[in-house]
C-alpha cells in the first residue's frame, strides 16, 4: 500500500504512486526524466495546479489529465515541470566564440537556433552578440529562440526585465541594447526593439520527431537542457540536431553536460562547443 509522502506543509494528498504517474506523464509529454528525489519539487510547483482547478488529491489530478489528453491543463502541467534557470551572458565563455564564428562566416544570412529559450536572455545574449559582432543594430544573423513553456516564452517576447537582471551586463551593452524604464516603469529595463526584431519565439518540444524548423542553422544553442533528459533521449535529441547545422555550423552545450556518449554524431572542439561530425551530417542530409 502506498505511503503518503508528508511535509511539513503539505495539505495535498501525495503519494509515491502519484510521482511514479507523473514522472512517467511527464516523460511521455517533454522527454523529462524525474527520480524520487525531485518529490518536494514535484509536489510544490504542481500543488498550485491542484488548487486552481480545486482538486484536493493528487490522484485525482492526474486522472483529470490522463481523461482528456487534449485539454488546455496539459500545459500548465508541462509548464509547472519545466526548469527556467537562465540569465544574461550566461557562461560567457561561449559568446567570444560565436562572435568569431560568426564574422568568419560572414555570410548574408545568419540563423543561430537556441533550444532553449526560457525567458529569453540567452537569445537576446546571441542577438547582442551578432550586432556587436559587426557593428550594428541589423546584423545578417536572426535567432530562432524556443522553449516548450509558453508561459517564458511571453515573458521572452515581451523583453522586459527587472532591472537588477540586466546590471551585471557591462555598462556600455547596458545603454546601447536596452531601455531603462521611468515613472511607472521605473525598476525595469527592455530590450531595444531593434534586438527583439532579430528573434523570433516559438515552442518546440524536444522530445517530438517533428520540429518545424528550417535548419541550416550556423550554430545551435542547447545549454543546460540535455541534463534533464536520460541518455537514449539525448542521442535522439542530438541526432535530430545535426543535421540541421551547416557543414561547419558549432553546437553549444552547457558546462557539465558531455557529449562523449554521442561521438558518432559531434566532435568536441573544447569549451563545450561541438561539430557535427562530417559522415552523420552527409548521411542526413
């Protein structure tokens, strides 16, 4: 029999079954993969779900979802799942990189794909990159941002910021790529409409084997996402990726994933930054 989970807050009946279905849904849904140690998470970001749709038990939850595959709470459950972790120039090592890259390239159209996106300031750190790159506010790079939360996804678009988010960029990126806020908007900084022109927003879930995107991308961003999937969703998540990059295009991943188990696909070439090894890319296309 099934022991409920207690905390010291907890109101909500939970337990281990619920997070073994979760887990499972969630997996099924996003390619996430959950452990038992993720229990307090689950619980806390999912417990609000259950009292906006005055659910009292966490069972009863999960047969609301699993009863109509198509309806709108799916979403919210996905989004409650997904981790946001993100900021400004994140492990900045990454960005004098794809600045060089990019002015070698020198090409008249540029995409960068960041897979991503959460909130939006990896994507706008890509787009301020490009025009620092060559000089402009219209570089000849656009940003396809994407994420599976559509809930950062508004925030991403709108580019809007509490200021303190943006005061550890350097000063003089500060005033050439944003807008400081006054009088209602006081506290708050947004990103120029000039950058915010240069990304489009999308949802894509990783874990699908459609993606609707183009391809040909000269380099691709996706940092700190492939830890939350198990190994074989992450060599299908990768083989989906590279064919999409150009011949020489770069793959970025975050600091402490590796792509080592994935050799027959990418080719490290130092600092988390990868290339699509050449017979996989030939054999794709």
């Amino acid at each position: 029999m099934d022991r409920v989970l207690t905390h010291d807050v907890r109101d909500l009946a939970f337990t281990p079954r619920d997070l073994r279905r979760i887990s499972a849904m969630i997996y099924a849904r996003a390619g996430i993969a959950l452990s038992a140690r993720k229990a307090n998470m689950v619980y806390g970001r999912l417990s609000r779900r259950l009292r906006a749709c005055g659910v009292t038990c966490f069972t009863d939850y999960l047969d609301l979802l699993e009863s109509d595959p198509g309806c709108e709470e799916w979403e919210a459950f996905t989004n409650a799942l997904t981790t946001n972790l993100t900021s400004f120039f994140r492990e900045a090592h990454h960005f004098p990189i794809l600045r060089e890259h990019l002015v070698a390239r020198r090409r008249a159209h540029m995409t960068v794909w960041c897979a991503a996106a959460s909130t939006g300031e990896e994507a706008y750190s890509i787009a301020i990159t490009a025009c620092e790159a060559f000089g402009t506010l219209a570089p000849p790079v656009r940003v396809i941002a994407s994420d599976i939360d559509t809930g950062v996804l508004a925030t991403a678009e709108r580019g809007v910021y509490p200021v303190e988010r943006a005061e550890s960029l350097d000063r003089a990126l500060l005033r050439r790529y944003f807008m400081k806020g006054s009088g209602a908007n006081a506290g708050l900084a947004r990103v120029r409409p000039e950058i915010r022109a240069l990304v489009k927003f999308c949802r894509i879930n990783l874990r699908e084997t459609h993606w609707d995107l183009a391809g040909d991308f000269d380099a691709v961003f996706c940092r700190n996402v492939l830890i939350y999937f198990d190994r074989p969703m992450q060599l299908a998540v990768l083989a989906r990726i590279a064919p999409l990059l150009n011949a020489d295009g770069l793959l970025f991943a975050g600091h402490s994933e590796s792509l080592a188990h994935a050799a027959e696909l990418f080719r490290p070439l130092g600092n988390t930054v990868y290339a699509a090894v050449a017979k996989s890319h030939e054999a794709a296309r």
